[in-house]
C-alpha cells in the first residue's frame, strides 16, 4: 500500500526527518547491515579527521592569508577580522567535509551500500525492471556524478564563506543556509544507488527530488546535522542508505510501507 501525502512543506520537511528515524531503525534491528557498512566509513573517516584537524591547527595562519586588507588594522580590529575569517573557513570545511566524506565513502563501500539499498527495495516490493550495471560501470557513474556535485558545492560555498565575514548574520543565517545546502546535496548523493537501478542518472534525480523539495531536505539535513556529531558520520551511513532508498520510493511514488 502506498504511504499518506504529508500535506504543507512543514509537514514534509518532519516527513523527511522521519526517513532517516526509519533508516536507523532498519539499521538497528538488522546487525548486518552494521558489518556491511561501518569498515568503509571508518575508512573514510580516518581521512577526513586527520585533514579536519589539519585545517583547524592551521586555521589561523590560513585566515591571516585570507584577510590582507586587515594587516594595517588596529591589534583588536585585526583579531577579530581573523578570528570570524577562521570561524568561516571551518564552517565551509566542515560543509564540503561532510559532502565530502559521504562521496568517498560511497564510493570505497559501494558494494556494501548497494547491498543495503537492495535489501530496503526487497522490504517494500522490490523494482520492477530493475536495471543491472556492472561494478566498475557503476562506480564511475558515481564517481563522476559524485564531482560533479562537490563542484557545485564548492561554488556555492564560496560565497557562503564571503557571507561569514558578516556580523550577526554570519553567525547565525549562514550556518542555517550550510545545512539546507548540506542537506539537499547530501540527499542527492546518498540516492545515488536507488536512481541508478532505475537507470536514472543525476539529472533526474535533481528534477524528481526537486518536486519533493521540503522532503527531500528534511531527510537530508537531518543527515547533515547527524554527521557532525562525532562518529555520527562513521555509525549512520548505512542509515542515510536506507533512508535514502525510502525517500527515492516516496518521491517516485511507490511503497514504502509494509503490506
């Protein structure tokens, strides 16, 4: 049976949140799906810490780069302009590291991850007509979409970092516009595999997400948020799979609950 319409955006934003609630439900009462997907997450995590401390060790020396203009400041001027630089530059990476971090464990896990993605179908009908790629044909598909996603991001987040340097609103718009771009670029990553075994690529997953756009960005800044909680990343990847297969069922109209 097909699940209710969430009628107003509010209401499928809380829908979208639920998604990934019932991912990690699946996730929990299946140990399985643990072992399948925790070693390359932990993988990926390794690097991605290392580089994020990285940056924050070399935060300041990187702002002072930034922010030329300030050398003839006063001392307090100067500090300040500095310290909001060096707040911004690890707010973007932290948004491109979560973006980041979920292409590169996608693609070390994509056997795993497809697994996964699999065993949700199966629970709710499965895919008619499910369209069979090979391993390697579909790990460049993912990688290339993968780039072509981060690209963007990175464009967005230029101006993001430019957005910082604002008072107030630096600190308190910006970091609400970092997760609703997180959000949406994550819940197109993480449906990667659903769309490709309809032998849809990414341009029709923007153009059917976009029509689920408060759904679509429930789930994914819930996956945002979730991930910049210490090893939230490396614990709730197969989740965000899961979930992320029942947000392609919803968005494509099929089941998504149980007969």
């Amino acid at each position: 049976m097909k699940s209710r319409t969430v009628a107003g955006p509010v209401g499928q934003f809380a829908s979208g949140v639920g998604l990934l609630l019932r991912g990690l439900g699946m996730y929990a009462r299946n140990p399985g799906l643990i072992l399948l997907g925790i070693v390359p997450a932990l993988i990926s995590a390794a690097l991605f810490v290392s580089a994020f401390v990285a940056l924050a060790y070399f935060a300041d020396d990187l702002a002072a780069l930034l922010t030329p203009f300030a050398d003839g400041w006063s001392p307090g001027l100067r500090s300040l302009a500095r310290t909001v630089a060096g707040l911004a530059l690890l707010g973007v990476g932290g948004l491109l590291s979560v973006l980041l971090f979920t292409a590169v464990t996608l693609a070390i896990g994509d056997p795993f991850y497809e697994k996964i993605s699999e065993r949700v179908e199966e629970r709710y009908g499965g895919v008619p007509d499910a369209v069979e790629v090979p391993f390697w044909r579909s790990l460049r598909r993912s990688v290339a979409d993968s780039v072509r996603l981060i690209a963007i991001s990175v464009l967005i987040g230029i101006p993001l970092f430019a957005a910082g340097f604002i008072p107030v609103v630096g600190q308190t718009v910006v970091p609400v516009l970092g997760a609703l771009v997180g959000g949406w670029f994550l819940a197109l990553e993480l449906a990667g595999s659903a769309f490709y075994r309809r032998g849809m690529r990414l341009p029709d997953r923007r153009r059917i997400l976009r029509t689920h756009r408060p759904l679509a960005l429930g789930f994914g800044v819930a996956v945002f948020v979730a991930f910049l909680i210490p090893l939230g990343a490396v614990l709730l990847t197969p989740a965000a799979v899961a979930g992320a297969t029942l947000l392609s069922r919803r968005a494509l109209g099929q089941p998504v609950q149980e007969a």
